[in-house]
C-alpha cells in the first residue's frame, strides 16, 4: 500500500533501507512506568531518587524498613518528601505500608472534602 504522504515530506514512500527499526534504548527513552519496590533500607533512597528523575512513578512498601526502625521509615519519607518537592513532583501515603513517588509530570489526585457546619442526618 503506498503512502499517503501524511507524515513525510515529500509524499513518497521511503526506502526500506533508510527506516531503520528503533533500538531497545530508544524505544524506552520517554515512557514511564509504574514500579513497585520494598524500602529495606536508607540506602535504598538513592536508587529510588534516580527512578523517579528517570520519570518512573514508585510505590514502595515500607514495611521492612518499619520492622527494622521507625525512626528509619520517618527519616526516609522526609528526605523523600523534600525531594519530591525539590523536583516538582509528588509524594503520597497509600494506606499504612506504602507510599508512591511521582515525577514533575504527573500528579496523585486528592479528593477534596467539604467540611460543613451542618448537623449530620440522623436515623431518628
């Protein structure tokens, strides 16, 4: 089938020879992906600092960390936190084991609640 000339410059159809499929690394370069990794220890932050300038959303589970030490766990989400603020990105609690990590590019959606003055309905 012949090109349509949509996406080239001339029109034509290219020569087979110059289309050249794009290698492993060039196809990764510009995609984000959602990683899940244990915190087991401060060392690990480094790591997760790199994935996460690399564009990659992490959701880390803090647990054996925790059992180690909670000063640990307080220690890594605040350095954590700084850095996510450092680079425009985001960084939220997921229930009590895990916390998600995101680049400048995306953001965790937060539901607004109102708090009204309003009694509450009650059943009686």
């Amino acid at each position: 089938m012949p090109a349509l000339g949509v996406f080239s410059k001339s029109g034509k159809e290219e020569d087979e020879k110059t289309v050249a499929s794009p290698s492993k690394d060039k196809e990764e370069i510009g995609k984000t992906y959602l990683k899940a990794m244990p915190l087991r220890d401060l060392s690990d932050l480094e790591e997760i600092k790199k994935e996460v300038k690399d564009g990659n959303v992490l959701i880390l589970r803090i647990t054996p960390l925790a059992s180690k030490s909670l000063e640990d766990v307080k220690s890594a989400v605040n350095e954590l936190y700084e850095f996510a603020e450092s680079i425009g990105g985001d960084i939220a609690r997921l229930g009590e084991e895990r916390v998600v990590v995101c680049p400048k590019n995306i953001r965790i959606w937060r539901e607004k609640r109102h708090i009204s003055n309003k009694p509450l309905p009650t059943a009686a």
